[in-house]
C-alpha cells in the first residue's frame, strides 16, 4: 500500500469514527476566492477514485460553456476537521486538485499551476518552502455604505486589558492549530484594530492551502464574535496598510541553497541571483501578487510598504529583504518579499516569486547594489542612480504583466488570459467612478 493509499485510508475511518455529516471540498477560483461543496460520507471513496464532477463554467476563470465539467480529485493529506460549529454536526475538509474529465491537470485551477512549478523545480534538485506574515483588520460591521469602524487604537505589540480583539486573535489560533496549521508569531499591528499572523515555514504548496484556510478562520471566527475582519490591503486612509511579507527559502537536498559558508556576502551566487530575478521580474509579476485597485494606496512612498524595485539587509522600505541571521544561525539565511498583500491568490503569487527566483539563476542575473542609500532620495535622483518603482497603479502592473513571458509561462495561457480581462475590467469600473475625494476637492471649488 502506498503512502496516499494509507492516508485514504486514514481519512475514511477517520470520518467514520469522529461521525462526520459532511465532508468539504474546496477549491479556488484564479481570484483567489475559496470555493466549496460538501458531499456526504458515503460519496467519500468513489470521490478519491474517480473525482467529483462538477460544471467549471460557473466558477470565475475556469471552464467556457462548451468545456465546462471538471473533476474535483480530495487530496487526502489536506483532510482535518472543522473546529467550529456544535460537536453533534461534525464537519471536515479536503483541498481538492482539479483535472479534465480526461484525467489531465486543468489548466484552470490555481494548485495545479503551483504543483506544476514545483514539480519543475524539483526535477531540477530544488524545493521551495516559504513563511508569510499575514496582516489583516478587525471592524465593527461590513457594511460598505459607512466608514470601517476600528475596535482599538493600540499600535505594534498592544496589549491591554481593554482589547478585546486579542480574544479574538487567540481564538484564532486555537482554531488554526486544531486544523494542523502551525502559527509562529501573532500580534497587534502598526494600525488601529490591525493584527498580524505569522506562519511557520513549509513547502509553498501546503503553506498556499494554510494561507487560504487562515482566511477563511479569520473571518468565521471574527463572525462568530460579532464582528467582520478584512483583507483589504487599505481600508483605512492615512494609516499602514496590510501586507503579505513572503519569507522565501530553496533546497538542493538538505542544504540551504542561499547560504555560502565559504563566502562574504549574506547570499551564496545562488541567492544573489534568485533576489536579482525578482527584482528583474518584479514589474512583472505585480499584478498578481497586487491585485486589487486598492493594493496599489499600500505601495506608496512614505510607508514601510515598498515602493521601488530595491534590495536591502535592514531597510524595511524595501522590496526584498535579506534579514541578518541570528549568530551562530547563518545556514539559515532567507529571503523576505514585501510587495504581496493578503488579497492576492496565494498558488499564483508563491508560482511566480518562485519562476522570477529561477529566471535569475538560469539566466546568471548579476544582482544590483544594495540599495540602502537610495530609498530616501527623490524620485529624479532614483532614477538617475537606475532604481526602479514598482507599478503604481493596477493599470501600470496589468501593462507589465502583460508583456511578461515570464508570466505567461508561469500561469499558463488560460490563467494568463483570463486574469488580464478580469483585472482590465476592474480598472475600467474604477475608472469610471466618482469618489468621495474628487466631490470634497472639487465640487464646491469649480
């Protein structure tokens, strides 16, 4: 018997000994949106040998009309129970791969684009695993037609007695580690009612599934105790906004493949040149790890958000960070990327940072000067000194992205495609509106 046979096993005895009603099958969208349908515990094994079928077309991104049925293969080792909901009505859930009704990977299903990249990493000797910090806001209610109203005022590292947020955040992380999901660090943010999730580091495919259900937790549990948390990278004007700091690591064998023991720099060339492809391709790649029209009011100057292509050990302003290990720690030397936020899809994003890295290794990128001295200076001496700004408007990523083979061999034609008119007709309707600024600044001036 397999190890996947084993762990099939275990799932369905599992279900039958907890009493499990229903089984949750979940999926994304190309957005990033959680998907779900829930089947009972006697479809459970013809699930894992034939799929469940189901019509793509409905789902943003994936199937058109006339190819629209895909299969929903469980991925048994992503099985754990719900830790919600009253102990009589036991629910659990299952990641699911999507597949033709052929059995080929479906070209519109973000995981199987994560596995594809990684499938091509390791044929090349390398695993990619990766740690994101997670930022998110607390409000009192969701309703978009009034102002977001914070619970707290607190800024880094509150704590106080009045913060009824941190009960929330607590049971938060009881419910992630019930569901196997490890948590490193939690804490209050910058920001007025802003909460920071740190997880600890695994392979990009399971930490992708692990960012999708600390979402989904998030929210439920915000629900639960009668309020509404948020993604949105910028809810609140004139305050820090919430990022998806990506710690990047990558593995030949057990050796950490960014660290030279024998050299002077804090990367090995290997590092030097993953850091140079993503700064090379980070234009490129914005769009997805930025894709809201709001992502782009967090990447401005003035914020710890980056806003130009740079690299740096300690500067907090930039793109990617090369943080300096604990003594004695040096082999465990990373990669931190600033620019994601937590709206973005977690499977394109982490496919992405991880092509872009390889680019630079393939291709020999010379990693730029570290640009330390250079994110104080005005916009003309930057550019005289060749530093870059990211994109500053969803407009200005969809155009790099747009020219980018990079990006279209990452994702695939149809994700590529497809992503490109989503994001260009968001644009549109946001083009299209009058906001509350313009009416303040104008309407009683002209």
């Amino acid at each position: 018997m397999t190890a996947v046979d084993r762990q099939k096993e275990y799932v369905l005895r599992t279900v039958e000994e907890r009493g499990v009603r229903l089984v949750r099958l979940w999926f994304t969208d190309v957005l990033g949106q959680l998907k779900s349908f829930a089947i009972s515990p006697a479809e459970l094994e013809s699930a894992f040998d034939e799929g469940m079928q189901f019509d793509g077309s409905a789902i943003d991104g994936y199937s058109r009309i006339q190819e629209s049925d895909v299969l929903a293969l469980p991925d048994a080792r992503t099985f754990e129970l719900l830790p919600w909901g009253n102990k009589e009505d036991v629910s659990a859930r299952m990641f699911c791969d999507l597949t033709t009704l052929q059995g080929e990977p479906f070209a519109g299903d973000p995981r199987q684009v994560l596995r594809r990249n990684l499938d091509a990493a390791r044929s090349r000797g390398y695993s990619f695993f990766v740690a994101p910090e997670i930022e998110f806001f607390y409000f009192g209610t969701s309703d978009p037609s009034a102002p977001p109203v914070p619970l707290d005022t607190g800024s880094y590292f509150d704590l106080t007695t009045a913060d009824a947020t941190s009960d929330l955040r607590r049971q938060t992380i009881h419910h992630l580690e019930a569901m196997g999901i490890p948590v490193e660090y939690s804490f209050h943010e910058d920001s007025p009612s802003q909460h920071e999730i740190d997880l600890r580091y695994t392979d990009a495919l399971s930490m992708a599934d692990n960012v999708m259900t600390l979402r989904l937790v998030v929210r439920e549990t915000a629900m639960e105790g009668g309020v509404h948390a948020t993604f949105m990278p910028k809810p609140l004007a004139g305050v820090q906004g919430s990022g998806m700091h990506t710690h990047l690591s990558l593995f030949e064998g057990d050796a950490n493949a960014f660290h030279d023991p024998e050299g002077d720099h804090p990367l090995s060339a290997t590092g030097q040149a993953f850091v140079a492809g993503l700064l090379h391709h980070a234009a490129e790649i914005t769009a997805v790890t930025n894709q809201l029209v709001n992502s782009y009011k967090r990447l401005i100057v003035g914020t710890e958000a980056p806003s130009h292509i740079t690299w740096a050990r300690n500067h907090r302003a930039a793109l990617v960070r090369v943080p300096v290990p604990k003594a004695g720690k040096e082999s465990s030397v990373r990669i931190e990327y600033r620019s994601p936020d937590p709206a973005c899809n977690p499977y394109l994003a982490y496919s992405l940072l991880l092509a872009a890295g390889l680019k630079g290794i393939d291709e020999g990128y010379e990693l730029p000067e570290e640009a330390t001295e250079f994110l104080d200076l005005s916009p003309k001496q930057r550019a005289a000194a060749g530093v870059e700004d990211l994109p500053q408007s969803l407009a200005e990523a969809l155009d790099a992205m747009e020219g980018s083979e990079l990006v279209r061999e990452t994702l695939g034609d149809h994700i590529f495609e497809w992503f490109l008119r989503n994001k260009r007709a968001e644009w549109a309707d946001y083009k299209a509106q009058v906001t509350p600024f313009e009416l303040a600044r104008y309407l009683p001036a002209w």
